[in-house]
C-alpha cells in the first residue's frame, strides 16, 4: 500500500517505515505479544485489538519498520478529539528485543508523526497542536520521548494500568508552529 510520503528518508534509516497495511495485522500483533504480553494476555486477543486499531484508520494510523521482510517495529499514532483539535497520541511503539537501541523506535516515531501531521495539513489545513504520549513512571523511553518528540511530563496516574503509575507527557505546539 503506502510507502508514500516516508520514501526520502527510508534511505538513511535501519530499516524500512511504512504505512500498516491489514496484511502487517500478524506480524504487529506477534509483536505486541513480545513487547507488551501483559496487555491482552491471549495471541487472540492482542490480533483483535490491533485489528481493531487498524480498522480505526484514518483515526488511528499504524506504521511499521520491516527489515529483510520481517516486522520489527510498530507504532500507532490516534487523533484525540476529532481531527480539527490537532492533537494526536503516541498510543504504541514496540520493537523486537533484538532490534533494540538500533535506532528504529527513533525512526518509526520521526516518520510516523511527519505522515501523520502530513495528513492533518492535507484533510484539514491546520498544524498540530499538541503530542500527548501516556507511559509508566519507570519506562525508561520517557527519555527517548523527551529528546524524539519534545514531550514533558504533566501529569501522574496512580495506580493506573496493572497496578503501576502512568505519566502523562504532551508537547504543545504554537499557532503556525510548523516543528
């Protein structure tokens, strides 16, 4: 399907990011039971919530990093509060534990909010407004957040998700802020 907008930089990254398509539903979904297996519990059930993702485009837009034919990485990004708010969510990065500290989670996240802020331009005419990313307290990514897509934390939930504090992180853009 869509190898669209993302082709200039494909060249310089580890790996290949692209659009999801429904034929990626497997390999994400195998993914997910790697990265979060706490999450859905079931291979049945992790393919059906990412099916359900998936079925949400242009709502929820997944992307996935291939190297040598083999899903490595994927990301989902959300519009929250329709698409005129400009405010989009980092719902899910995982990578392969052996494809870690490589780079992909960098590149997947760059690639991921061009397209997706691509498509805001696009369908609407405005720029983004804000990044919100929700993680646990103790995910060292916050890190990664902080210096990929400029988001701080604002926020605590205690005893959010299985049992563990979650962080809420944003980035909020300016009017005419074209980052």
């Amino acid at each position: 399907m869509a190898k669209s907008r993302m082709a200039s930089s494909i060249a310089k990254s580890p790996c290949e990011i692209r659009l999801a398509t429904p034929d990626d539903l497997p390999g994400v979904a195998a993914l997910a039971q790697v990265c979060f297996p706490q999450d859905n519990g079931t291979a049945e059930l992790t393919e059906l919530w990412h099916r359900s993702g998936m079925a949400a485009y242009p709502k929820t837009q997944y992307f996935v990093a291939v190297r040598e034919g083999c899903i490595i990485g994927y990301c989902s990004w959300s519009f929250i509060g329709g698409f005129h708010s400009g405010v989009i969510e980092l719902e899910q990065l995982g990578v392969h534990p052996d494809h870690r500290n490589q780079g992909v989670a960098t590149v997947m996240m760059k690639e991921g909010l061009t397209a997706v802020r691509a498509f805001l331009r696009e369908k609407t005419g405005r720029e983004l407004h804000a990044i919100k990313v929700d993680t646990a307290t103790d995910n060292t990514a916050q890190a990664m957040y902080r210096r990929v897509l400029g988001t701080e934390v604002e926020a605590t939930l205690k005893d959010f998700l299985f049992g563990n504090d979650e962080v809420i992180m944003l980035k909020r853009f300016s009017i005419g802020d074209k980052e």
